[in-house]
C-alpha cells in the first residue's frame, strides 16, 4: 500500500542525519493528520496577499458588474469553485506557480482593466472584468492542485480553454440565459485571451475588450 501521498501534511517522528555531507532523515514513524487543521500557505510558496483580501477584492469586483446577466454567471462560478480558486495556481510552472496563484492573476489583471477603462470609457467595463474574472478558471479543471501541480486529463486532452468554454455555455443554460449575446460575448473572450492562434486560442480577438484581455493576461 502506498504509506505517503504528494502533496498532504504528515506528522512525523524521525531524526536528522548526516550521511556522506549530506543531511538525511532516519523516519521513525509518520501519521497522516486532518488536511483541513491546516494552511497550506505555511508549508509551500503562496501568494504575497492575503487570502482575504483576494476574496474581498474579488467579490468587490463580480458586484461591481451592473449587467445582470453577467454579474449571475460569475457569482455562480465563484460560488462552485470558491474553495479552489484561492488555493489553486496560475499554471505548473513560468507564471503565479505558486498557491493563491490563480486569484493572484487575476487580482492584478483587475487593477490594469480598471485603468484602461477610466482611460478608454469605449470599453464595455462589464464584459472586461467580467472577461477577466472568468478567462482562467478552467485551470481549476485543467491542472491537479496547488501542491506538485500537474495536468490532469482533461487539462492534456482539452486545456482549459475548451473547458471553460464549455461550462459557460452550461452555467449560461441552467440559469436561463441560453443563446444570449452576453453568453456568446463571454465566450468569445476566454476563446480568444491567448490572443493568437499559435498560442492555442482558437478564435482570434474581434472585439475591444477580448483584444484588451489578452494584452493584460
């Protein structure tokens, strides 16, 4: 039977050795312990901001959303994976690897579209922060945790484009709002945030607000 799993905190009685100039430890004996007793921030590299303040700012901004229809769809993704979306990273490795990594992303993607707004009020704000909000929570689906991070299956097969493309369309459907322009608008900009084919977005930017999500992200 497999005795350690990566990524879950142990408690573990042992001694330090040393052993051809290099430290060792002697395991005596190791007791799995209650996972949620814990932060895994204490243990492991994790956002520089609080995690309250992650979900303060936001929660500031899905409420900030005057458009009902997208303001509905946020807060139900962020009322599924609102667990998960202040543990997971951005991505395995290169960018926010880290946990809180995700929020982390986003919150400083936040503070840019901001700006751009107040300096370009052409900008449809709502579909931006809403865009921005949304554009990567796939990654919840396509990577395996905050800890040792992996693709999962479906992050290989898929990417977490095509799935969160995908789940607006279901969220959209389950809460009435079907074949609407904001559903479609919605899922051009996570289609489209790579910004270019080659960067595995299969849609190009055609709209303002998709062009200025991938020049943030």
């Amino acid at each position: 039977a497999k005795i350690v799993e990566t990524g879950r905190i142990y408690e573990v009685r042992c001694e330090v050795l040393k052993y051809r100039n290099a430290l060792q430890l002697r395991i005596h004996s190791l007791l799995s312990v209650d996972q949620t007793q814990f932060d895994l921030s204490e243990f492991v590299t994790s956002s520089w901001i609080p995690k309250d303040v992650l979900k303060e700012r936001i929660k500031d901004a899905i409420y900030s959303v005057q458009n009902e229809i997208y303001r509905k769809i946020l807060i139900r993704f962020f009322t599924d994976y609102q667990s998960e979306f202040f543990d997971y990273p951005a991505a395995s490795k290169n960018h926010h690897n880290f946990v809180g990594g995700l929020a982390t992303h986003v919150v400083g993607m936040l503070d840019i579209s901001e700006n751009l707004c107040r300096l370009y009020p052409q900008l449809n704000r709502d579909l931006l922060i809403s865009g921005v909000l949304l554009h990567d929570i796939g990654k919840i689906t396509e990577l395996s945790g905050p800890i040792a991070t992996e693709y999962t299956l479906q992050g290989k097969l898929l990417g977490h484009i095509s799935v969160m493309n995908a789940k607006i369309a279901q969220v959209a459907a389950e809460l009435g709002f079907a074949d609407t322009e904001e559903e479609t608008l919605l899922r051009h900009m996570v289609l489209s945030h790579h910004g270019k084919l080659e960067y595995g977005s299969p849609v190009l930017p055609l709209l303002m607000e998709a062009e200025v999500l991938s020049l943030i992200d």
